[in-house]
C-alpha cells in the first residue's frame, strides 16, 4: 500500500493563478481531509468529505474548492492565489470509526 | 469553538529520560484524540488514538492517557532516545468529524 499520496511536492504560484493539488489513497477509505499548516501553528482543517460525492467545509475553506468523484481521489482546487495562502498543505484519509487519520507527505506552495 | 493547546511549545531533555507531554482541550465532548509525530519537513505519522470511552494506549515505549472531563491528555515517552526528536501533535476529533489540532511541542533528545 502506498497509503496516501499527494503531488507536487513543491509549488511557486504568482498572484493570481490558479492550481489543483492531487490527493490519492489506496486504503478504500471514505473520509478524506484537507489541511494548512502554516509555520509554527497546528493543522487548520479545510475541507473534508465523508465519501464520493459528498464534501464539506471545515474551518478555514474561503478560496478553496473540492470535489469527489471517486473514493480514491480529493483533489484541493485554488483559484486566484493569494499570499495568505502560502502554506503546507496535507491530505489524510480516515476508515469510519475511531477515524484514525493517516497523513500524506504534504505540498510546499508559496504564493508570490 | 474547541481549542487544543499544548504545553510546553519546546523541550530538551538528554537521553534516557522519560518525559511527559502534555494537551489540553476545552470542550469535552470529543469522539477521540489522537497523537502524531512530525519529523521537519515531513507528514505527519499517528502515534496513538484514543476513543472517548477509553482512558489510555500504549505502544512500545509511549503511553497516552485521556481525562475526559478535566479536557487533558499526556503523552509519555520513556528511556528518550534521540531518534524521538520530533514535533508531537495532539488533535481531537469531535462529532462532526472536525479534528482540531494542538499547535505542537517540539521535543529535542541530546545525546
């Protein structure tokens, strides 16, 4: 299992452009996160879905977008970057309960 | 609105000792906590889990514990090593399925 993957690993975005952060999983689970960690802070929640089809928003979603058409996929769609959104971010995947999370290795952007 | 907090932000202790660190949480009504580890630069990897019902795991060398109603966990690390150099993050899952995260201890074991 490769558990969860997230591409790019690295990204610079200038003002204004757009971009999407892959997330896969290949544990079948149904709940998918997104999250920001900026430096020094614990992770903020995003956005979260509960199964295909089916996403929420957590704490901080204003200039983000998700979708979910497959169990596997929960790609994290950001339009009009701003520098505010300089961060990391991770993606995780939980089984229904105790919902233990298992994290992806993150995405470095910087918003310039 | 939950807040986690952890203290203390930073810890150095030299090898061998055991150690405890600690989370606070201000609402009692969670689903679980969780622990996790973060090497610099890296994702995070889960240490322990603990359900609402149960009071404390353990895992080799570390164990969690959950008081519930005074809205605090420790996690302890015994005989440290200086491989356990890491931040250590403590997050609780509430009904929604919201997890709140602890802004982290970064813990440092001199040899």
């Amino acid at each position: 299992n490769a558990g969860v993957t997230q591409t790019p690993k690295f990204r610079i975005l200038k003002i204004g452009q757009s971009m999407t952060l892959q997330c896969t999983q290949d544990m079948n689970h149904n709940y998918m996160y997104w999250y920001r960690q900026d430096p020094g802070m614990g992770l903020k929640l995003i956005y979260y879905s509960v199964g295909a089809g089916i996403t929420d928003k957590g704490e901080v979603p204003n200039g983000y977008n998700v979708s979910r058409s497959t169990t596997e996929d929960f790609p994290l769609r950001l339009e009009l970057a701003a520098p505010s959104q300089t961060s990391v971010y991770f993606c995780a995947s939980s089984d229904s309960s105790p919902y233990e999370q298992y994290f992806g290795p993150g995405t470095r952007l910087t918003v310039t | 609105k939950q807040e986690v907090t952890q203290i203390p932000a930073a810890l150095s202790v030299p090898e061998g000792e055991n150690l405890v660190l600690n989370c606070s949480f201000t609402d009692s009504a969670i689903y679980n906590l969780q622990w996790f580890r973060q090497d610099p630069g890296k994702g995070l990897t889960s240490l322990l889990l603990i359900q609402s019902s149960q009071r404390e795991q353990t895992s080799g060398r570390l164990n969690a514990s959950l008081d519930k109603s005074s809205g605090r966990s420790t996690l302890y690390i015994a005989a440290s090593q200086p491989g356990d150099s890491a931040t250590y993050l403590c997050a609780v899952v509430e009904g929604n399925n919201d997890m709140r995260f602890g802004a982290g201890t970064r813990l440092t074991v001199k040899p």
